[in-house]
C-alpha cells in the first residue's frame, strides 16, 4: 500500500492541482454536448470516472505483461470494453437516458483523459494508485463538468435537475437561449477555466523554478 502522503498527492492533482479540464483543456467535447442539462452531465461524468479509474486498474494489472509495440492498442482495447459494459448497461436499464446521450457515451473511448491516465500513470505504477488516479482524475473532470451544466440550467431553462428554482423560473427572468446552445457552454468553461487558473496562480508562484 503506499504512503498516506502519495495517495493525498494524487486526489489533490486529480481534483485540483492537475485537473485535466484547468491544466490541460482535455475532454472538452462533452463539455459542448451534455452539460446543457445537469443531469446528462451527472450520468456522463459517472461513466467517464468508472471508465477512467477501471481502465486505468486494468492497464496497471497489465503492465508487465503488456508488449511495448501494441501497448496503445491494447490499452484502448481496455477502455471499449468498460464503456461497451456502461452504454450496454445504459440501453438496458436506463433507455431514456441512453437515448439523450446518444453517441457521447460511446465517444469516451476517444477521450484524451482516460488514455492519457492509463500512459502517464498506470503504465508505471501498481493498480491500487493506478485506480485511484483513474478515480480522481475522473472525478475532477466530472466537477468541472457539473459546474458548467449548473450555470447553463439555471441560466438557460430557470431549473437545476429539472427543479425550477426561485426568481429564474419567474416571468421576470428572461432565460437566456444561447445557454442551452454550443456558445453557452465555451462561455461557461473559459470563465471557470479562467476562475481556477487564477487561483491556482499564488500557488504556482511558491514552487521552484517558477519565475514571478
């Protein structure tokens, strides 16, 4: 089992420190096509967590066993197979739901989040912290993600998970359309991008080597 230290290291880069969203602007493409709605959001975020923190388990399991010329293939073959179970899982049990995704689950396995994981971290550590990496590197992106759907809701439709809330769902509130729309959602991530990076800026200043 390794350190309290390393295992607290790994949940603040994956929520905070080094969130593929604020660092490295990966994954955005469900940003645009699922966070109009929160609870969309919420579903895809789960997805992209278990996908992220199984594939990244697998690989790990795998590693030594894994030849290094067909190491992407079968890692990528790793991830299909967990989103194959979920979008399999999502048709049977939730149509509904499956239906309002449409192609976006299936599209996890081109997301840059999961493979890269799977590269930079289990290709070079043992499962138990290839997991959780896996778990909060999924789990910072989802944030992220229902941070954006929060703000298009409410602004677009006046609701939150459908709940109308309070002066938004009123005649005096004008909804604002373009929200529910592809624009809303680069306005909404470039703020909270912005928001975080600005943040995360005192910090960074600290560390060695940083130029202020």
């Amino acid at each position: 089992m390794p350190p309290a230290k390393k295992i607290k290291d790994i949940i603040i880069n994956g929520l905070w420190s080094d969130n593929p969203v604020f660092r490295q602007i990966l994954g955005i493409c469900s940003a645009l096509a699922v966070t109009n709605v929160v609870l969309n959001t919420i579903v895809m975020g789960i997805a992209v967590t278990m996908t992220t923190a199984l594939s990244s388990f697998t690989v790990s399991l795998l590693r030594k066993w894994t030849p290094r010329v067909v190491r992407m293939m079968i890692e990528t073959l790793i991830i299909a197979f967990y989103v194959i179970l979920f979008d399999q899982a999502l048709k049977a049990y939730w149509p509904d739901m499956s239906r309002s995704l449409g192609p976006y689950v299936g599209l996890i396995i081109t997301n840059c989040i999961v493979m890269g994981r799977a590269e930079a971290f289990a290709n070079a550590n043992s499962p138990g912290p290839s997991f959780i990496d896996g778990l909060f590197a999924g789990l910072g992106y989802s944030f992220v993600l229902i941070m954006v759907s929060i703000v298009r809701e409410l602004f677009g439709m006046g609701s939150i998970l459908g709940i109308a809330m309070p002066f938004f769902a009123t005649a005096s509130w004008d909804r604002w359309i373009i929200m529910v729309m592809p624009p809303g959602a680069f306005f909404t991530l470039a703020i909270i991008v912005w928001i975080a990076r600005t943040l995360q800026k005192p910090k960074e200043a600290q560390m060695p080597g940083v130029k202020k």
